[in-house]
C-alpha cells in the first residue's frame, strides 16, 4: 500500500514533467503521444476470439515475441494485439500480418492503464525481455489476467538495487505469474527478487534466427560465384573506428580478400568517407580494368561488373541478414563504441566471428568468445593474424564453424515451450 502511495503520488507527478519536457523537445515522443489514443480508439470491442496482448518495449524485443505469436497464430483462432513503448518500434511493424492491432503503452498513470486494459481485454499478456511499468502490472493483477514474462534478462540500471526502488521492483515482478529466463545468470538474478514460477530457458530469437538463415540460404541477395572462390569478410554493423583496421593496403590488397563493409549507418558522409579511404590504401588506382570497390546498389543493377571489382560497400540498410548468407567470416561492429551489435545472426550462419574489445554488453558475444567462436580484435595486426593463422587454416576454420553454428542449434525451441504454454492458459 505503502508503495503504491509512494509511486503514484510522488514518482508519477515527477515522471508527468519529464513527459512534459518531452513533448516539447522529442519529436519521437510527440508522435508516440499524438497516436497513443488515436491507435487504441482503432481497437474494436472484443468479440468472442480471445485476445493475447504482446508487450515490448522496441523493434528488438518485437523479434524476440514474432517467433511465439506465429506457433500461436498458426494453431489458435485467436487475437493478437501487439503493443510498444517506442515509435520505432511500433511504426516499423505496422504491416506485421500475425498482429491483428498495435499500441502504444500509455502513460504509466492509473487512469490512462485503466482505459487501456477496458478497451484491449486480453486474457493473457506477454511481457517481453524487461518492460514493466508499475501500474501496468497491478493493473493486470487486479484483473486477473494471466501473465508472462519472456527472455527475461538482467535489467539495465541500477535502480533495482537502491532500497526503495529495489522494494518497489520486488512488487512490481512478484505479480507476473510466470518469467522465463534468458539464460543462468538472468535466471539467478530473478530467482533473488522473485517467488513465483521461475523458468530457464534461452532467447526466442534464437528460433527467429534460425528460421531467417534458412531463407537467406534458399534466397541469396548475390550469386556467391562472382566472387572468383575469394574469401569473403562481412564487416557488419560497421563504425569508423571498426573499417580503420581494415583500412590497411595489406587487407585491402590482397587478392584472397574480398571485404564486404556494411556500415551501421550508411549516411553519404559515411559511404564518401569509406570511398576515400579505399582509394587510398588500394594498389588498384593504376590497375584500370579492376574498380576497388562497388557499391551494392550499382552491383545489384548491373551485373557486367561483377568480376571487376575488389570489395563491396553496401549503401542501404536492412541487407545485413541475408549478406550473411554469402560471408565465410563476419567481424562484427561497436567493439570499439558502446559495444558490440548482435553477434547471434552470424553465428547462427555458422560464421567464424571477430569484434573489438567492448563486448560486455553481450552476453552472446561473451559465450562465443569462451566458445573459442569469437576472436576479440584490437589493432590491423592483430586482424591479419586471425586471417591469416585461423580463417585462411581451412581444418581450425572449420571447427569453429561448427561451435558457432552449434551455440544457437542447442538453445532452439524455446518459442515452442513458451507458446504450449499460453495455449494451455487459453
């Protein structure tokens, strides 16, 4: 009781003026707000079909929930409504066709949840990875609904462990009925704040990922015959500081090579700058009838210059995944910024893997490295000695290969478990 005083008299008022500031200075912000009531006003009255609601927070924990509303949607006459905190999240998915409605969490005000759990009705909500709100989970506990969170990890901050914000996160989470763990350590942290159905499991994206390289393998974005038997670098997610080690005439001029930059963000800033840089350290400029480089977007138009160039640069976003599929190695971008950027899609390729030095924020990236998969990377030197003594050692390649392939094999179906067991609620 106590705690609810607290949070809705003291921390709700503070948390109205950062949303205040908000509309006033965050385009984004402004935007979720403006279609937060217009979306759930597009909710129809609920019908005799059941309704789940899928709560994320983003796009990447919306991946995280596709693999279970698809077993679900497959096998159950139901309704799917799917709901986010942030506007690229939301935006980005409208035309997901296994959602049947999508909307913004509202303001965490007992008023507005009240009017958003009266218009959705679901019977069950899946929070995914570690969105939750406090009146947003008393609010559903009140009402009986039976919930679940899914590829609970660890959350970030530090404000579960003050002692009244950590009494508050305790209430919070002790009225889920049921969270699977993402993975042990995420499992012993919950196991010390939680008293109800705890369950280890792994990460849902695990079996989106897999079902992804399925497809790229039967839909390659490029024939991987128009690279001569060259081995193939994938620089995915790529910042300056990942392409300097590339940048190197040694890497760049040798013709076993062929490194496909994938920056993260290719602004024209970005791609000139690469270019540059390419030109540069490239013995190519004197060579007339080779180009050191082609952009994806010119390769994919016009396939005569297929077997006249060095390296690719990709020019567009949303290609990464599928690029996989045609790699024999993939170095893996923000080892030097705020760290590394998934490492599990090229793993699940069954890729040797290689980043920068940050990849604490990983806990992928961690076990791969333990696994021997992931080499952390820090100078050109150190680069060309990976390429050379393990990538271009076909046996020790291989064997790495398939532990890398195998990190996501043996932590599959995890989707299956959780969806038999919302079937079973429902």
């Amino acid at each position: 009781m106590m705690l609810n005083i607290i949070y809705n008299f003291i921390f709700i008022p503070i948390l109205y003026s950062i949303r205040f500031i908000l509309l006033l200075t965050n385009k984004k912000y402004k935007l979720r707000e403006r279609r937060c009531n217009e979306l759930l006003h597009l909710i129809p009255e609920k019908s005799n079909k059941k309704r789940i609601l899928f709560h994320s927070a983003s796009m990447g924990e919306f991946e995280q929930a596709k693999p279970i509303i698809e077993i679900i949607k497959n096998e159950l006459d139901i309704e799917v409504i799917a709901s986010f905190y942030s506007p690229s999240g939301l935006e980005n998915q409208l035309n997901y066709k296994y959602a049947d409605y999508f909307v913004y969490l509202p303001f965490d005000s007992k008023n507005k949840i009240k009017a958003y759990f009266d218009k959705i009705k679901p019977e069950v909500c899946v929070i995914v990875r570690y969105e939750y709100w406090f009146n947003f989970i008393d609010q559903m506990s009140k009402l009986n609904i039976k919930s679940m969170l899914v590829a609970a990890t660890i959350p970030n901050g530090t404000y579960h462990t003050g002692m009244f914000t950590r009494a508050l996160y305790r209430s919070t989470i002790n009225k889920v009925d049921t969270i699977y763990s993402n993975d042990q350590s995420s499992y012993d942290f919950y196991k010390s704040v939680y008293n109800n159905e705890l369950i280890i499991s792994s990460d849902t994206r695990f079996d989106r990922i897999l079902e992804k390289v399925e497809s790229s393998k039967l839909k390659p974005i490029i024939s991987k015959s128009i690279f001569n038997d060259r081995f193939v670098i994938i620089l995915g997610s790529s910042w300056a500081e990942d392409e300097e080690l590339f940048l190197h005439k040694n890497i760049l001029n040798d013709d076993r090579l062929l490194i496909l930059f994938v920056p993260h963000e290719p602004t024209p800033f970005h791609l000139n700058s690469l270019i540059v840089n390419i030109n540069k350290y490239s013995s190519s400029k004197i060579e007339e009838s080779k180009l050191n480089y082609i952009l994806l977007s010119e390769l994919l138009e016009n396939k005569t210059k297929s077997n006249k160039f060095k390296h690719i640069i990709v020019d567009s976003i949303g290609k990464l995944l599928s690029l996989y599929s045609i790699a024999d190695a993939a170095y893996i971008g923000g080892g030097f910024g705020a760290g590394v950027h998934s490492v599990t899609e090229p793993a699940g390729y069954g890729l040797a893997l290689a980043t920068g030095p940050k990849m604490q924020n990983s806990p992928d990236a961690i076990n791969l490295r333990d696994d021997g998969c992931l080499e952390i990377i820090k100078n050109t030197k150190h680069l060309e000695n990976w390429i050379h003594n393990t990538l271009f050692k076909k046996e020790k390649r291989i064997l790495i290969e398939n532990k890398s392939r195998s990190y996501l094999i043996d932590r599959k179906g995890s989707s299956y478990i959780i969806a038999n067991k919302i079937k079973s609620i429902m």
